[in-house]
C-alpha cells in the first residue's frame, strides 16, 4: 500500500472511539506519526479517562506505527497549546490537526437547559478554534522564518448543521458555525502553505447508535461503518490534496459529496414600505430553492 502520509505528523483529537480512531489508524497505516487525542469522558462530555487513547496507541503501535496518547480537553485554550507543543516536541513539527472531538446533549429548543447548549459550544466551537488557533500560529510561525508549510487543518460539522436536524439547535449551530469557521480559515492560512477542510460524517457510533430507529443489523452496522469516513481525511492529510481547500465533505457509507455553501438566491431592488412587501417576498420564496433536508436534498416538510 502507498504510504503516502508517510512521516507526516497529524494531530486527532477525540480519536479514542469511534471516527476518531479510524482516522487515527488509517493515518498511522499510511505512515503518519500521530497524536491520539482523547479526553475520554462519556458522551455528554463528563469525566475522563485516558485508557480509550492509550488503546488506540497500543494498536498502532502493534502494527508498527508511531504514536502517543494525549488526554488534553480541546476546549480549554491552555490545554490545546500543551497538545500542539507537545505533538511538536516528540516528532519535530505537526503537518495536520484533525479536529474531531465532539459531544452530544440533544434537546428541543423549548426544553434545552443554558448549560446544554454552553457544554456543546463549549466542546465543539471552542474545541475546535483552540487548536486551530495553535496550530495556526506555529505554521505562520515556521513560513515567515522561511521554513516550507505544506499543512493540513481539517475539522468536523455534521449534516445536523448544514442542513438542519430537529432536536439539534446547539449541535447544529456549532456545527454550521465549525463549517463557517472553515471557509474563512481556508482564505486566512493560505498564505503560510495551509489548507482548511472540513467533513460532515455520517456513521453508527456511541454518539448516534440511540439515535437511529428500529433494530441495528450487521448490514446496516458495515454500510454505517466510521471506516468508510477515514480515506478522505487521510487523503486530505497527505501532501497530494495541497490544491483543495475551503471544502465541505459529506462523507459516510453511502457517499462522498461536496457540500455546497450558501449563495445569493433570487433578488429584487430594496423596497422602502413594509407593507408593500409581501408579494414580492412571497414571489422571491416562490423562486428560491428550497432548504436542504438531512438527505441533502430539497426539503418540502417545512417552509422552506
């Protein structure tokens, strides 16, 4: 198999279970040296426990591969410069940030508690930025001394976030947000020999394996595999993506897709009264696609 990661040094954040640790294996299976990182708290984000990223160590390592465990919190600003300098002080340098470490606390918007909503920013919003925000400044750091910056910087929304799931208002806003943060981060680092991507996977894990109705069966459990998500970023990591950046990825058993941002839809001159408004709002709704539905597609269960 072509090692084409080979000798990269990629940091994985939440890469104790489930995509995470695809992505941690398939990356090492290609010759990257890297940084397992796991707080290993439960799915809503509480406690700790390094053992899930030790594991995950222990099978690269068995197979021949580098890599050291980490159990920093990505959310505390503090914690996700540790990680970064730590990745830098026992390979060298860091090539890629994976930001894949998230948390689940699902409630409908009239029921959600302030700290449900705090703890998903928190963890997702938050945890993606302060790595990226380290990572960052060690790659302008090394380009304006003069040192080449091939590197990789790919973070994690969902089809919750661009294209909207009930039950999610504080997951999918931070993922939409995440989506946003990518874009713009693409057209910042560029200059310092960056890309910025972004993946909205789809899988049966800890995090959605309740979610899902009716039985699991073995077929839906291989076609729903995380496995099938970690080609594309290993891909994205290696030094052969260096002219694809500011994507959204739509990745999972069933598809590998670009997903398409938001553009300027029907228009009309600015209109001074309100209330001659309404049939020209109406007629450029009349025009507009319509929003997408979890299946990507145009969704004809709401109003648009």
């Amino acid at each position: 198999m072509t090692t084409f990661c080979e000798d990269r040094v990629a940091i994985v954040t939440g890469a104790g279970r489930g995509i995470g640790r695809e992505y941690a294996l398939m990356l090492a299976e290609h010759g990257a040296k890297v940084v397992v990182n796991d707080l290993g708290g439960a799915r809503d984000g509480v406690g700790s426990d390094l053992g899930p990223a030790d594991e995950v160590v222990a099978e690269i390592k068995s197979k021949g591969g580098e890599a050291t465990a980490n159990g920093a919190d990505v959310s505390n600003f503090a914690s996700a410069k540790e990680m970064v300098q730590a990745a830098i002080g026992a390979y060298g340098r860091l090539d890629v940030l994976v930001n894949n470490a998230g948390i689940l606390r699902d409630r409908m918007l009239v029921n959600m508690a302030e700290s449900e909503w705090d703890a998903v920013i928190q963890v997702h919003m938050k945890g993606t930025f302060a790595p990226a925000h380290h990572a960052a400044a060690y790659w302008r750091e090394q380009s304006k001394a003069g040192q080449p910056v091939d590197a990789r910087l790919i973070n994690t929304t969902s089809v919750s976030g661009i294209y909207g799931n009930p039950g999610q208002t504080n997951y999918g806003a931070a993922k939409a947000g995440i989506a946003a943060f990518s874009i713009i981060a693409s057209r910042e680092l560029a200059r310092y020999g960056v890309t910025v991507n972004c993946i909205a996977p789809g899988a049966l894990t800890r995090l959605t394996e309740d979610l899902q109705p009716g039985e699991i069966t073995d077929e839906m459990r291989e076609a729903q595999s995380p496995r099938w998500i970690a080609p594309i970023v290993t891909w994205l990591a290696s030094s052969e993506s260096a002219d694809v950046t500011g994507r959204v990825f739509e990745s999972s058993g069933g598809l590998l897709a670009v997903a398409e941002g938001w553009h300027r839809g029907p228009r009309i001159d600015p209109v001074e009264d309100p209330t001659a408004l309404g049939s020209a709002v109406r007629d450029l709704v009349k025009q507009a696609r319509l929003n997408a539905g979890m299946d990507g597609k145009d969704f004809d269960g709401g109003l648009g």
